[in-house]
C-alpha cells in the first residue's frame, strides 16, 4: 500500500541571499515584518514543503536537478505589493530578472507536484522577498515612497538553494537543513 504523502508548513525550500547583504533587508524587517523572528531573509521556492523525516528520502531528487541548474545574478530593486484581505497588504522586493527564479521553482516542483502552494495564485509563482506587513491604503503608499527613496539596489549570485525546518514554539526559528548547491562537483 502507498504511504499517503502530507505536507507541512514548518518546512520550505528557499534561496537564502548571503548574509553579506542582509544588513539592509533585515533593518525593513525587523521594524516592519511580523516573521522577522521566524524566518531569515529568502525567496520561497517550494512552501508547505514534505516533513523533515522524509528530507533525507528527498534529498537526491533536489541535488540531481540542481546538478543541471547554473549559477545566476538576481538584484533586488523594487518594492512591489501584494494585497490581502480588507486593507492588509505584504511588501515584498522583487527579485530582477525573475525568469531563471521561475525556471528554477518550475524544475522543483516536479519532483513534490502536490507541494504547489506557491504557484495557486492568480498570476502563478511570483519570487519575491518579503519585508514586511501593513494595514491600510495610506500606510503602504507612505512606506513604499520611504523605501524606494532610500533602498539602495542590493545584486548577488544565487549558486544553491535551502532546506529549511522549524518545531513547534518557543523554538519556531527555520533553521537550515541542508544547502544544495548548483553545478556538478
């Protein structure tokens, strides 16, 4: 009989930007984001992920397919939007260019179909870097004319992706599983 395969929201595959240029990001989140505790700076790839007892089960099926993907450079530039219920809206950074991001989810979400959370929306899988949170027409438009007059753009390679993991609280940090670079080695 077939093991019923369950998802989980305390795990994720992300792109982590290196911690050389988190200074900024985390000065928005950590004034602006409710998971500034909870989670490190990333770009969602693949959330709800497969629980952490099957990571090591899956593990090969990321590493075959990143052993194909090549290195990119992403720049975060513009501060976009997406609205939520009511006045509630999330402020994001959008990954420039994004296509080589998409491609990328594209390849990983074959090997977990079912965990495609992130591709449900209206306009599909949509790579951004979340940096906080805001209730209210007026507040976004003020906070996005404060960020975008004072962001200055951040560029870096992406050369890996991330399993990440969390418990229950008090110890609901993502930690870092495993990073599974691009490339043959």
């Amino acid at each position: 009989m077939k093991k019923k395969v369950k998802k989980t929201h305390k795990t994720a595959v992300v792109i982590i930007p290196p911690k050389d240029v988190w200074a900024p990001i985390q000065r928005i989140r950590e004034k602006y984001d409710r998971q500034f505790r909870r989670w490190m700076p990333h770009i969602t790839l693949i959330y709800p992920f497969r629980p952490f007892e099957e990571f090591e089960e899956i593990y090969s099926n990321f590493e075959n397919v990143c052993r194909e993907i090549r290195d990119f450079k992403v720049e975060l530039v513009e501060f976009k939007f997406f609205k939520h219920y009511g006045e509630n809206y999330t402020i994001w950074l959008a990954p420039q260019p994004s296509e080589e991001i998409v491609k990328l989810q594209d390849r990983l979400q074959v090997i977990v179909p079912d965990c495609d959370d992130v591709r449900r929306f209206e306009n599909g899988f949509t790579p951004h870097l979340s940096v906080g949170q805001v209730k209210g027409k007026d507040k976004l438009e003020n906070l996005l004319m404060e960020f975008r007059n004072s962001w200055r753009p951040i560029r870096f390679s992406v050369n890996s992706i991330f399993f990440i993991w969390r418990d229950d609280p008090p110890n609901d940090v993502f930690r870092i599983w495993r990073e599974i670079k691009f490339g043959s080695e």
